[in-house]
C-alpha cells in the first residue's frame, strides 16, 4: 500500500515511543531497530517506505573492489535506483566492523530525493554524512570498507534490520530515539491512533506540570480525565 501524503504528515508528529505503543497493543512487540541513533540531531521525523538491501558475510574471491564496476552491483544499484520519498535500509548483520556505505553514496541518496538511510551496522565518512542533513541512523562510525566484510547479495527482499523484520514497502519512522518500523497495511491507521494518543499525552504531561498526580490521568482510568482533555483540546485547537 503506497503511503499516502496526509498519513506521512501525520507520522512526522508522532514519536516512535508513541508508536512503539500502539504497535504493542496490537501484539507487535519487535519492530524497533536496536542500536540504531541518529548521526545528527534530529530537527524534523524521518517518514518513508522501506527500499531494503541485504548483506551477506563476505566471501574474499568474489568481494573485491573490481565488484564495483558492475554497475548492477546490488549496493549501488540500491542507491542509484532508490526513489525518492522512500528510506533505504541495510542489513548488515548488526556488525559494524565495516562500514555499510559512505558519504558519496549517501550524498547520491539526498540528491535523489531520499527520505532516509538506515543500517544496524555503520557508516563511514560520519561526520560528512551528518553534515549532509539528510536523515541517517547507524549504530557507529566504521571507518572500513564494505567490502571487508559485507557482500551485498540482494535488494528489495524481506530482510532483518537491528533484529526488527523489515519488509519492502514497510514505513520506516525515525526520530531522537532511533528508528521504527510500522507494517505497511497498518501505517494509516497507526498514524491517525498516534496522533490522537499525541494530543493526550501533551495534555497529561501539562497537567503533571501543574502538579496533577499520575492517577487516573495517565492512563486515563478516570472519565474525568478525559472530560477535561476534550475541554482542553477544544481550546487548543488540536
């Protein structure tokens, strides 16, 4: 299902803790990437669908840097043919001894128009990937080549990501807090429950600002409290 322009909108206001939430009352328990962080301070959501490159343990004889002269190599193939809107995501095995790419190939991924690049491994040339804004997520600097480790092998396959299954088409939401994965038949749903659980969540938070207790506000166990959020709310305009 392709993702619609009001839903990623709506994404982009939600956290991925509010997500994360709402995924887990509907028994998905598994779909945040571990040990993925931002490279630069997150100024705005990172909302796209999954384009998903899949890593393989190296195996020396056919991995060497004469691979990159096949312009249908699937690493570059991934990051030339990328769409924009879409995020692209590498499995790399969580192992960041090697980097999954760098700052030219995620440079060609910006001026694609790419939302976002994710990998449960790392990045070299960090610092100018960071300085290029557009929004990445790696667990840290790796400074070798792919190709020391990692063989690119397929694209656009299921794959895992930071142990969270990432399928093609998925929506991928990234934030401060690291990077979530919203199944693609739920994303318009998920997004609209998120934005209403946003809009309480502020109102709680204000009133445990003011001194109000926890009980019966967060959660709202008490019909009062929702009484006054709808009060609140219509006020606000939100």
């Amino acid at each position: 299902m392709a993702l619609n322009d009001t839903t990623r909108d709506l994404l982009r206001k939600v956290s991925t803790a509010t997500v994360a939430t709402i995924l887990f009352k509907r028994g998905l328990r598994n779909q945040m990437i571990q040990g993925v962080l931002p490279l630069h301070p997150v100024t705005e959501s990172m909302v796209g669908e999954a384009v998903t490159v899949r890593y393989i343990p190296a195996r020396e004889d056919l991995n060497g840097l004469e691979v990159f002269k096949d312009p249908t190599h699937p690493q570059r193939r991934a990051v030339e043919n990328c769409p924009a809107g879409k995020v692209l995501v590498f499995d790399s095995r969580k192992d960041a001894r090697a980097a999954s790419a760098g700052a030219i190939l995620v440079g060609r991924l910006k001026a694609r128009g790419v939302a976002g690049v994710v990998t449960d491994g790392g990045f070299r040339d960090s610092a100018e990937i960071a300085a290029l804004g557009i929004p990445a997520y790696h667990q840290r600097p790796s400074a070798p080549t792919n190709l020391t480790l990692n063989q690119a092998i397929d694209i656009d396959v299921p794959i895992a990501c930071g142990d969270a299954p990432v399928f093609p088409g998925d929506v991928m939401l990234g934030d401060a807090d690291g990077v979530i994965v919203i199944p693609a038949h739920l994303a318009e749903e998920i997004a609209k429950e998120a934005t209403e659980m946003t809009a309480y969540e502020d109102f709680a938070a204000a009133k445990v600002a003011e001194g109000r207790s926890l009980v019966g506000l967060y959660p709202a166990t008490d019909p009062a409290s929702l009484t006054e959020f709808a009060t609140w709310r219509q006020k606000r305009g939100v």
